[in-house]
C-alpha cells in the first residue's frame, strides 16, 4: 500500500510540475527577429505603407491606435527617401518552450536619415500562428 502511496505522489508531483526549456541570446533568434525588421525597413523605403502595418501584432493596438500608427509610417515613408541607414545597436532574445512556450526578441538600431538620427527599439513576439511580429515600437530623436 505505501508503494501505491508513494507512485499516487510521484505521478502527482510530475503532472503538476511545469517542465519549460529557456534559451536566452541565441544568435540564430535574433537572425529570426531580424527578417522581420529589415522587411520594415525595406517596405518604408518602397512606400508600401499598408504591408509594414502588417507586420505589427494585433496586440500592438490594444495600446496605440491605427492612426497613430499610420501617421508614424507616412513620416517615416517620407524621411526615407532620404538616403537611409540602420544598424543593429542592441538586442536581446528569449525563448521558452515546453507547457508555457513563448518567443520574445527586443532589437535596437541606430537610424541616419539624411541628418536626423533615431534609435528605434522593436519588441517582437512570436505568435500562435508562428510569425514574428512587432509587439512595441520606440523611437526617439537623438543628437
């Protein structure tokens, strides 16, 4: 019977247990996430306005509002017939798999268009549908 009692818990404490892999700052995910971005770029230098707001995660406008984000694409689209240049300054990746699996990138550039300057930060996350998309968009002015 104490044998029973003993398999009873253990089989127990297995089912309730939450078995997750983590994988932080693999050069591979962040070479993932960086599709995403220069496809961002690349369609702001085309002009192609409605297909860069397609890479933005529905989530994203739990916070910020279509209008919003189509007037920050009009300027960008406009500043980018200037010559543009990115370069990636930062990033960091997280990858959980297993019962909680999520993915989620951060990327900071470094942006020269013509004379301005913008460091731009992008959270990305993986969504259910496997595709990478933009969560949160920052850019700020610099000197």
């Amino acid at each position: 019977m104490k044998i029973y009692s003993l398999l009873f818990l253990l089989l127990l404490f297995m089912i309730s247990c939450d078995f997750n892999t983590f994988r932080e700052n693999k050069p591979e995910d962040r070479q993932e996430a960086e599709k995403v971005t220069e496809k961002f770029y690349t369609l702001l230098k085309e002009g192609k306005k409605e297909e860069a707001a397609k890479l933005f995660s529905n989530d994203f406008f739990k916070f910020s509002k279509k209008s919003e984000l189509d007037q920050i694409l009009e300027w960008e689209i406009s500043e980018s017939k200037n010559a543009m240049e990115y370069k990636l300054a930062d990033w960091t990746t997280l990858v959980v798999g297993g019962s909680s699996a999520r993915s989620e990138y951060t990327l900071v550039y470094n942006v020269q268009r013509g004379k301005l300057k913008t460091r731009e930060e992008f959270s990305l996350q993986k969504e259910k549908d496997k595709a990478i998309r933009i969560l949160k968009y920052k850019m700020t002015a610099q000197q």
